[in-house]
C-alpha cells in the first residue's frame, strides 16, 4: 500500500497547487482521495475512505455558496437563490469543476472501479469533490476553506446567473441554433375555455420532432412551458 501512496503524491501535490492549499495534515488529502473500494481491497482497517468527509463538504459547499449568492446577487429573491444553489451544487456542475481540478487522477481506486472507468465516472467526481472541500475545512477552519472554495465556484455562479436571467425561449434557440443552426417551431395544439378563462395547449418541435408541450392562460406563457419542458429533455 505505501508503494501505492508514494506514486500517487506527485499527483496530489499538484491539485494542492491547483487549489493553491497546501494540507498540514497530510493524512487529510489522502482520505479525500480514497474510494471505499481501494479502502476494502487494502485490507487495513483504520484506512479511511472519503464518505465522511464528503458529509462534511457538502454542508461546506452550501454554506460557502449560500454566502457568495447573498454577497454578490443582493437583487435576487429567495426563490432565484435557491435555484442557483441547486443548479451549481448538481452533480453534473460538481463533476465539470472535479475535471478542470483533475480529481480522477488523484483517486484512490480498487482494481474493479479502476477498471469500470471510475476515474471518469460523474458520481464519483462530484462525490470526491465534496470531501476534498470536507478536508480543507478540517484542515484549515471555514475561513481559509472559503478562501479556497470562492474562485472555484463564483465561476459556476455567474454562468448559472447568466442562464437564469434569459426566458426558456431564448435558451432553447440559442442552444438548438448554436448545434444544429435551425430554430426551433412552435405549434398551437389547443385552446379550451370561455374568453375569460383561455388555456393554450403549445408543442415545440426541432426538426419536425415534438421534444416538449405547455400549458398557460397565454400563447406568450405556453410557449415558455412548452421551450422549458424542451430544454429538460436536452438536459439543460
């Protein structure tokens, strides 16, 4: 195990350069990085693996958030708050940043997830991320952590901010031109209710093909419901 160790902290000195963190308790570093399944494999007991950390981070990663969101969108009500932090903290969002920091050649793995692709996997990254951000808060206290934390994550934050301030319209053509150099079609498929009291059923299509309908008490509103129901099947 120690020869396993040794190859990797070329590695992990590296990501404490790119977090720009250097660890006082090396022990720390390592345990963020380690799987349960190397952990399993290394047959020894007290060798810790990264889920408890990841705990930690987590609360870590909300609070840090929540405290640049309040500091930097002081316009933005609670609901568009929340949404935000939902969008960064997504696993997906959490996996690009592990990337750019390039966890996956840091980890720890068993031979089946080494195998498996587990360097890669999204879970995983986004998992490892969290208890990364767990070990510099033991480490360092929450001051120095969300000295650490801010420029990885006000980056994700104004690109999620940016998407939220453009009507599900404009998102969904300026991703469905952007990849196919087409505009997407919008069809009135219904209207029901006296003139006081109108429904409008709207469908999008994208290259003749349905990927989403709305409903609203307008055309404008439907169309909206029906570009939002579009860009979740796209996975935007």
């Amino acid at each position: 195990m120690n020869e396993v160790l040794s190859r990797h902290a070329p590695a992990w000195e590296a990501l404490e350069g790119r977090i720009l963190y250097h660890f006082v308790q090396r022990e720390l570093l390592r345990e963020a990085m380690t799987h349960s399944s190397f952990a399993n494999e290394a047959g020894c007991g007290e060798l810790s693996d990264y889920e408890r950390l990841e705990f930690l981070g987590d609360a870590v990663l909300d609070l840090v958030i929540s405290q640049c969101l309040l500091r930097d969108y002081p316009h933005f009500n609670e609901g568009d708050l929340t949404r935000l932090r939902a969008e960064v903290v997504a696993e997906p969002g959490l996996a690009g940043l592990a990337r750019q920091l390039q966890l996956g050649e840091c980890l720890l793995l068993g031979r089946g997830e080494e195998l498996s692709g587990g360097r890669d996997k999204t879970s995983l990254l986004a998992d490892t991320l969290e208890s990364l951000f767990g070990a510099v808060f033991t480490d360092g206290g929450f001051d120095r952590a969300a000295e650490v934390l801010e420029p990885l994550l006000v980056p994700l934050l104004k690109s999620a901010a940016s998407r939220s301030g453009q009507d599900y319209k404009t998102r969904l053509q300026e991703y469905y031109q952007a990849r196919q150099g087409m505009l997407p079609v919008y069809h009135l498929a219904a209207a029901s209710g006296p003139d006081h009291q109108r429904r409008y059923t709207v469908e999008v299509l994208l290259d003749g093909e349905l990927f989403g309908s709305g409903e609203g008490p307008t055309k404008k509103k439907a169309e909206q419901e029906a570009a939002r129901c579009a860009l979740a099947a796209l996975g935007e």
